[in-house]
C-alpha cells in the first residue's frame, strides 16, 4: 500500500509540474498579449472585446 501512495505522490507532483509550467506560459502570453494592445491601440482590448459580446453594456 504505501508503494501505491508513493507511485501517487510522484505522479501528482509531475502533474503540478505540468500544470505549473501552464500556468506561467499563460501568464507570459497574457503580458505580451497586453503590450501588444498597448502598442496596436487600433484592435479592441480585451475588455472592449467582452463588453461587445455582452452587448456594449457599461457595469458603471
């Protein structure tokens, strides 16, 4: 038995490995998605972009 939790102690921690290594890539990709934004001010922001899907509503 304890094998088995060893065997799953390793495999979870290789899981948060990878789900750690995603998580920064998104993090990365969300800064250069918004200097982009900054330095192509043409395009919608994300905001923007989701205020037109809900209908161009403001919550203010």
């Amino acid at each position: 038995m304890d094998e088995k939790v060893a065997e799953r102690i390793k495999n979870n921690k290789g899981i948060l490995r990878q789900l750690t290594a995603l998580n920064n890539e998104v993090k990365e990709l969300k800064s250069r998605v918004k200097a982009l934004e900054k330095r192509d001010s043409c395009y919608l922001t994300e905001e923007e972009l989701l205020r037109e899907k809900v209908g161009g509503t403001d919550p203010d």
